[in-house]
C-alpha cells in the first residue's frame, strides 16, 4: 500500500493495488472530539515524507477549517442542523502515518493546552473508499453479542432519517448532543474496536481497528468506515491541562 498525501488536509490517499477495491482515503482525524465537544473539525496542513512514511503537525490555528458546515454561532459554541454542541478545550497534536505491503498503520499524539481537562478524548478517523459501488451494509462486520454480524443485521435505531447510526463499545457511553442526535447510538454495543468490509469480486477484506475506541459509526449511503479511537485507554482519567496521549489504529488488507 502506498501513502498519497493531499494538499493543505487532514486526508490521505491510500493505493492498495488492488483493483477491485480501488483507493481510499484516509481522514487521520476528520476532528478531536471529547464526551460533550469538540476541540478540532475538519483541520488542515501540509504532510512531509513520502509514499511509506508521512508525517503531519497541527497547532490550534488549525483545528477549524475557515470554510465549514459546521460553524462557530459564538467562541464557545458550534451548530450543525439545529443541534448546538460547544467548543472544548484548546489542543494540537502529531499524526504519523507508515505503510508497509499489505496495512497503513497511524499514531496520534495529543496535547491538551486548554485550562480544563478533556474527558473522553477522542479522534475522529475515516476510511473512505473512493471506488465503493461495491461496499454495502450487508458486507460490512463488526463484533457483537460474541459473534461477528454485519451492520445490516444490527439495523437503524436512531440518527438522522436513520441514514447515520453509532454502535458504543460494550459498557460505554458519550454524551455529545451532536452524535446522540444525528448519528444515533443502536442499541446494540460492540466487543472490540474492528470494522471489516468484504470485497468478494477480489476475496479480501479491509479491517480498519484500534486498541480503543468511545465508538464506531457509519453513514448507509457513503462508503466509508468511521471510528471515534480513544486517546489512551478507556479506563484513563481525563486528559489533564498540558498532558499529551496517544491513540493509534490501523487499516489492513487481510487476504
């Protein structure tokens, strides 16, 4: 798998060779969230390195694209279709990004500059298929209930015209009005923090996981995997003022 980094984003592009699957672009975070906010949406900067190995460093100037469909109504408080959410504490962060033949694995390393802590830390993380006429609910898997089952057999419980939806890891909660409401939390719970999609005209599967994640969601009509990765472990305290964290995940080809 080769990195293609994009100008002036958070996004990647990733080749997988494999032509029945086509690239994907990666979104590594589309934002930093916390259990009630945000502290970064849609950031933007320059990547450096090269197809194995990128590198790329946001500073609170970053964080928020001036051109959003989620804006700032004031300095504390964002709004997307009616729901209001505010501004969390003040952050930057490091993303690594490394690929080798068959998986891209990223780190990213967060600071809380803010005067509060942050509780539930999380990074927003994408995995887009460009060419993705063949992705669907029904090929799509995760664990629940001590077995694998696809998100069509969870089904919709809740989100905007049930086109979003969210699945909490077991035992777990988050309290942020925007993905309560228009995401949808199911009432079905995850065991572990994977998601694999089935490409059968190629025999593979793309698995993107995480060692923690707050929770996984998904869009029925994008294809796309989403996951909210957890910065530290999720039995941490909250991310102190001037304290760093990392989380990390991964996207893979299993063959």
């Amino acid at each position: 798998m080769e990195l293609l980094p994009t100008s002036d984003s958070a996004t990647i592009g990733i080749e997988t060779g494999i032509e029945e699957v086509g690239p994907l672009q990666l979104w590594a975070p589309e934002g930093i969230a916390t259990d009630t906010g945000f502290s970064s949406i849609y950031p933007f900067g320059q990547w450096r390195g090269d197809e194995r190995r990128l590198v790329q460093e946001i500073e609170p100037p970053q964080c928020f694209a001036p051109q959003t469909n989620i804006p700032k109504i004031d300095p504390q408080t964002m709004e997307y279709d009616g729901i209001r959410f505010p501004v969390d504490q003040s952050v930057r962060w490091r993303t690594v990004v490394e690929a080798d033949n068959d998986s891209v694995r990223y780190a990213i390393t967060l600071t809380n500059l803010g005067q509060q802590p942050m509780v539930k830390p999380g990074a927003a993380i994408c995995t887009k298929f460009l060419d993705g006429s063949w992705w669907s609910l029904e090929d799509t898997f995760v664990f629940s209930g001590g077995r694998r089952v696809s998100l069509a057999q969870l089904g919709r419980g809740g989100g905007r015209a049930n086109e979003y939806q969210a699945f909490l890891m077991k035992g777990q909660t988050y309290n942020h009005e925007f993905y309560k409401q228009f995401w949808g939390f199911n009432a079905a719970q995850l065991d572990q923090p994977t998601m694999i999609a089935h490409n059968q005209a190629a025999g593979v599967c793309i698995a993107v996981s995480t060692p923690a994640a707050w929770f996984i969601h998904n869009n029925k009509g994008n294809p796309c995997m989403d996951m909210m990765i957890a910065f530290g472990k999720l039995t941490d305290p909250p991310l102190a003022p001037g304290q760093s964290a990392t989380a990390e995940g991964s996207v893979a080809v299993l063959r």
